[in-house]
C-alpha cells in the first residue's frame, strides 16, 4: 500500500480507515522526508482548507499541491520538494538531496501506530 487512508479519533490519534471517511493520508517519500501524514479531501475545493487534494488511490495516489518538507536543524538541514503522482514522488529542481530531478516510487506504508495527534 502507497497511501494509508487514515482519520483522527480522540485519544488514538490517527487509525486506518476506510478511504471514504479519511481525513488524512500517510505516504512513505523516498529521501528524508520518509513517513508523511497529510490532511485531504477527495472532492470539492481545497481553497482555505489547508488540505491536498487525493484521487483516492491507495496503490498509486496522486495529490495537489506539491509537498514541500524542510528541516533546518544545528548538525544538518534538507529541503524536500515533490509532485506525488500516480504512486511516484517527482522530485523537484530545488530539493537539496541527491535525488533532485529524479521520479521515484513511493515507498509501502507500514503498520502505522496510532499517534499522539488528537
């Protein structure tokens, strides 16, 4: 599985769901971004959500906008910039990894254990 239909459930976090009640998808991006949970919809407009837009594909899904991940830290910093189409991530021009410029297939969510998101 490339996208893990998930939504939040008091105290759990979030649980596995059926792709009709998703609030959210977790993808695994090759690269340093790795496990990713976003907030979607899978119609209507996304203007003033804060939400992706997600066909609803859990063996190749595809989102708008772009996801953009960086980290700044003291020891080393990234910037992740990527399409997610079809099941693939297209990294983009400006991605500070070595896979800049490249398409590279999604990776398989594992089991995901409940968070501390509530």
């Amino acid at each position: 599985m490339k996208a893990k239909p998930v939504r939040i459930e008091k105290g759990l976090g979030y649980v596995q769901c059926a792709i009709e009640d998703a609030t959210h998808v977790s993808l695994r991006l090759p690269g340093p971004t790795g496990l990713l949970t976003l907030p979607v919809i899978r119609s209507g407009t996304r203007d003033g959500t804060g939400c992706w837009t997600w066909n609803g594909s859990t063996e190749a899904p595809t989102l708008r906008p772009s996801v953009l991940t960086q980290y700044d830290g003291a020891d080393r910093s990234w910037r992740c910039h990527s399409w997610i189409n079809d099941g693939a991530a297209q990294f983009l021009s400006d991605c500070s990894h070595d896979m800049a410029n490249t398409r590279v297939a999604l990776l398989d969510v594992d089991e995901i254990e409940p968070s501390n998101a509530k």
